[in-house]
C-alpha cells in the first residue's frame, strides 16, 4: 500500500550561473546548526573540488541533507553553466521539488529557461525565490514579472500560483514578501515543508533504485547515489543490477545516508530516500539497483546530446614524455572510457587510429573541464579544434544552434551587432535593462568558437555573455574562421630575448625568453591572416665591436597567455593543443614546414 513519507522533502536547486545556488545552500547548512559555533565554515563549501574552488563555479551536482524541525531535507546542489546542464537534468529524478533562484538584477537568464524546462518536463513542483535582494540595483518587481513571462512561455498550463520567496542568501536571509521583516531562512524552510510533496511510495514491494550519481573512495571503491523508488535496502542484501537489457548479481556493502556535509552509515533505507551504496562493483549511472527475486529496470533518463567535438591524441610532439607521467594511448583510452562512467552527457568513440579518440561533449568548458582534470592528474596529450556536431533530420544537414544573450551598454550595441552578422547570428529579442540593452540571438553554435575574445576585446570588457543550447536546424552557411595567421617557430632551441624581439612586431607572442620551443610549434599570432615561421631563438652576433647605441636596451611586449578554453578556441583545423601537467602549447599539426608547404598547395590544387 502506498505510504507518505512526511519525514522527508528532496529539492534541487537550479538556476543561471552565478545566482547564489551554493550560497543559499551554505545559509541552509548553517542555519540547521550542521556547523559547531565556534566552526569556521569556508564560503561555497558544496563547491568541495579544486577546480570548482579556483574558478568559483560549481561542476559537479552535489547532495546534502539539512533538519528543519522533523522533516529531513535532501538538498541537490546543481552547476548553473550551460555546459554542465547534463548534471542538472540527470539530478531531476532523484527530488520531488525545485527551487528556482533568480538574480533580483538579472532576471531570469538563457539557463533559468533551460533548467526550468527541464524541471517543468518532469512535472517538479517549483518555489521561486529571488535572490540577492539587497543589491542596491534590484528590480525585484519587473524580476518576478519576467519569471511569470517565463512560466507561462514553457508551459502555458501550467499553474501559476508556485510560492515566491524573497532571499539575500550571502546573509541567509529569506520573507514570504518584500516588507516583512526577517532574520533568517525559516520562511524559505517553512514553504519547502508546506509545498513540496512528501516522497510517496511502498516498503513492501521489490526494491528499486535508481543510480543518478557515482562518487569514488580510495577505502570503499566505487560508491552509487541516488533515490530508493520503491521498497526498503538493507546493508548486504541481495541485488540485481540491470537496465532493462542487461541483469547481473551483485550485493550491498555499506549503505550510507546524508547528515549535512557527511555521509552516515545507515541500517536501512526505504523509498524516498537519497542514499549512496558501496560494494556493488561494476555499474553506471543510470542503471538500477533491483531486487534479487523481482528484478524490475526503472526507465533510464536521458539527457541532451552533445553539441561538440574533439579529437584526444596521443602525444607525438619533440617534447612527448617529458612532463607527464600517463602518456601512452592505452592511458588515455582507459581515462578516457572512464570518464563516461559519471560523466553523463559525454561521448568517447574510437576512431581509425588507436592513438585517437573522439570525445563529444557539451561545450568548451565541459570538454575544458575534463582536459584540465586529466592534466591535473598526470596525463599528457593533444587536442585538435574542438567542432560542432552535425546531424541529419529528414535528409537536411542540420546544425546546433545555441541562444545567446547579452547585455551591453548601449554604445556597445553596434560593434557586437557586426561581430554577430558576421557569424550569422538572428536577433530574436531586445530590451532595455536598467541602462544596459539585453540582447538576445539564435546563433549556429560554430559561430561562438572563438566569439568571446572577440566580443570581450569589442566591447572593452563591459559586456557579459551567456549562451544555451537551443536545437537544431538547417546549416546556415559558410562562417568565416580566424583572420590571423600564425606565428611557427622555425627551429628547435630556446627562446632569447634578442630572437624574440627581431619577431616581436610581426603580432602578439605567446611566449618569453630562455622557453624551450621546437620547430613547428605556434609562438605567436601573426598580425596577417598567413602563417609565417620565425625564429625567436636566434642569438646575437658577438662581435669585437661594441655597438654604441644601448644594444641592452631590448624591450619585449608582455606575450598573452593563453588559458587552455582560450587556446582551443584560437586554433585552426591544421593546428593542435599540446596539454602536459605542466604546459600548454600550441603547435601546427605536421611540424614540418615541407610537408606543411606540400599540403598546402595540394589543397589549393583541388
Ligand atoms: N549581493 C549578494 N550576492 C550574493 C548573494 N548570494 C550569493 N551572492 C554572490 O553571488 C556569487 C555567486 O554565488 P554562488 O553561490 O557561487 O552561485 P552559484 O549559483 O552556486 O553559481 P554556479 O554554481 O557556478 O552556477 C558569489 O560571489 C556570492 O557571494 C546575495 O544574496 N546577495
Ligand atoms: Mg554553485
């Protein structure tokens, strides 16, 4: 028989990046006295892996359970960047309830849409709350608007009467309305209870979970996270894993459930219930955990494809082997494949040399993500130009196109207007945001490789980007690529200043004196839109005659540094990312200039 369990609520968070997800899930933390008093308490400390520390954003959703009075909340903490919405829709199963953040400046943003899509495709019960009301530009009122709009342009059904918070999450401050007075999140804890459906479900019936995350541990091994759908678990009870086409046997270790930042272990568990299991061996996400007697699959969710593409290879430069400790294409293979155990909107395939991989994902910070992961852990290897994916539907070449908007002032308005049309983008929405203009496009997603350099350089800094996958459609045509050719070193050695300088005024370096480079590698950006091999590693003629016009007086420019999403974004078809634990380079593909000529004129032939 079907049974409420009033003892639980499980949210995710969701909205566009930036919106104060972790923070407000710090606020929620402390304020259920997960922390001693006296405890230091780090800010973002959902955002737990170095990557998501440096850069201040969060990668990987994340689980954790806070007590209001009776009632155990499961919260999921979901990354608001575009191309980590795999993350936030794989999460969507495991919870009852959404809260929607939007920024009280901002508004809602191109992936407060995609995520509440997604929210509202699996029929989760959203509370809204705008954030970051103390920002002296707040527009709460026209915010809450525009979040209506919103709702009723995704589902025009649907019931607009979801409960509407108002939060400074910095402060952990939340009220039911603008003019209450409050010191503290008990009002957002209270409308969690009141407007989000207990789990319902039965005990008694075989067991099903559902496995939506994947955690590892160096003592316990591999560990699954997800929600119990049906039935009761027990530490060590029989299992089957399967997913509707496959079955195999396999066995409880340790069952754990969220108590704040930490896992407890537990005696049972039963439906509604966020656990993470040990000892279950081999599995993926999406598989579930079932039954040993009445092994029964649950439907295994899908996430959008990828949009993207890149070829890994191993490392055949002069300088292979040097930095890394993982260099062979049995290495990269094996983290490769690995990769796709967790990481859900990611594809590995094969290609036909067993040196190369193609990987596919969602965007170039997803795929710069797990580059700088692998980097990080000792890896070593090469990436060419990352690329759209194509499709075919209805016999038409298509092609993903993503929504971009921005915001701009509006002197600015015109310089990004050309850089688009150029890369064909369709303007599609325009309105004024407290004296910035808000700009909407539908764009092919090939146009925005290499887009935000250019629209930062255009607008001088003071504009900000967003995109989101928006669909497919008929190719739109040629897009011009980078207009500037590069700079080739010439010969292997080490940079001198002397070299550098003689080169210096032909573009922008990417390197600096006493660098150890070899022939083939790209040193800088050629202010014309043709290659042009330089020699930055020549040294001065010593003479007896000692020159008297201050020949120290060399002065090199500051050479750009490339971080690796900007590399990838720079280079051409013929031209690779050479990726160590301890460089990044930029190199053409064939490192010989014959061959290259012998190419290139081959091509020009056909
Ligand atoms: N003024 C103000 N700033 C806030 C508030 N809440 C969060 N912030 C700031 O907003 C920034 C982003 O906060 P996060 O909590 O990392 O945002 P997020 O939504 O988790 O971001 P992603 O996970 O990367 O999508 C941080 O600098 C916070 O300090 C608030 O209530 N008021
Ligand atoms: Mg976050």
């Amino acid at each position: 028989m079907s049974k409420n369990r009033t003892d639980i609520r499980n949210i995710a968070i969701i909205a566009h990046v930036d919106h104060g997800k972790t923070t407000l899930v710090d606020g929620m933390l402390r304020q259920s006295g997960i922390f001693r008093a006296n405890e230091a308490v780090i800010e973002c400390v959902m955002d737990s892996n170095d990557l998501e520390r440096e850069r201040g954003i969060t990668i990987m959703a994340k689980t954790t359970a806070v007590h209001y009075n009776d009632t155990k909340i499961n919260i999921v903490d979901t990354p608001g960047h575009a191309d980590f919405g795999g993350e936030v829709e794989r999460v969507l199963n495991m919870v009852d309830g959404v809260l929607l953040l939007v920024d009280a400046f901002e508004g809602p943003m191109p992936q407060t849409k995609y995520v509440l899509r997604k929210a509202l495709e699996q029929k989760l019960k959203p509370i809204v709350v705008i954030n970051k009301i103390d920002r002296h530009d707040q527009r709460v009122e026209e915010v809450v608007d525009e979040v209506l709009e919103l709702f009723i342009e995704l589902d025009p059904e649907h019931d607009l009467d979801f409960p509407v918070v108002y939060a400074t999450a910095r402060e952990g401050i939340a009220k039911v309305a603008m003019e209450d007075e409050s010191d503290s999140l008990k009002p957002l804890f209270e409308i969690i209870i009141k407007n989000i459906p207990c789990p319902r479900g039965d005990d008694t019936l075989p067991l099903q979970m559902m496995v939506t995350m994947t955690d590892y541990d160096d003592y316990v091994g591999k560990i699954a996270v997800g929600r119990v759908v049906r039935g009761t678990v027990r530490p060590g009870q029989n299992v089957i894993i399967t997913n509707g086409e496959f079955e195999r046997k396999s066995r409880i270790g340790k069952l754990f459930l969220y108590d704040g930042l930490r896992r407890v272990e537990g005696e049972s568990a039963s439906f509604g219930d966020i656990i993470a299991i040990t000892g279950l061996g081999e599995f993926t996400v999406g598989d579930t955990v079932a039954d040993f007697e009445n092994p029964e699959a649950l439907p295994t969710f899908v996430v959008d494809e990828p949009t993207l593409s890149m070829l890994f290879s191993v490392n055949n430069s002069p300088f292979a082997g040097r930095e890394g400790q993982f260099v062979t294409s049995r290495h990269l293979r094996d983290r490769l494949f690995r990769e796709l155990e967790a990481n859900v909107s990611l594809r590995v395939m094969e290609t036909d040399s067993a040196d190369t991989f193609e990987v596919c994902g969602r965007g170039e910070l997803h795929l710069g993500i797990l580059i700088e992961t692998m980097r990080r852990e000792g890896y070593e290897f090469q990436v060419g130009k990352p690329k759209v994916i194509f499709k075919e539907i209805g016999g038409k070449k298509c092609e993903p196109l993503e929504l971009l908007s921005i915001d701009v002032p509006l002197e600015f308005m015109g310089p990004v207007m050309d850089i688009l049309g150029v890369r064909k983008a369709e303007m599609i929405n325009m309105i004024e945001v407290a004296g910035y203009m808000r700009l909407e496009f539908v764009v092919p997603a090939r146009g925005l490789i290499g887009f935000r350099s250019q629209f930062l350089t255009n607008t001088k800094g003071n504009g900000i980007m967003h995109h989101v996958f928006h669909g497919y459609a008929p190719y739109k045509g040629d897009i011009q690529e980078r207009s500037r050719g590069s700079l080739i070193a010439f010969e292997t050695g080490d940079t001198t200043s002397y070299g550098i300088n003689s080169v210096q005024d032909r573009g922008v370096m990417f390197i600096e004196p006493a660098e150890q480079i070899y022939a083939g590698m790209i040193v800088g950006e050629n202010t014309r839109d043709l290659d042009m091999e330089v020699n930055p590693c020549k040294k001065k003629h010593v003479t007896n005659i000692r020159n008297s016009g201050g020949e120290d007086a060399i002065r090199l420019f500051t050479p750009r540094k490339m971080s690796l999403e900007q590399a990838l974004e720079w280079i051409n078809d013929d031209e690779l990312v050479e990726v160590t634990p301890k460089s990044i380079r930029l190199r053409k593909l064939r490192l010989d200039k014959h061959q290259r000529l012998r190419e290139r004129k081959a091509a020009q032939n056909i």
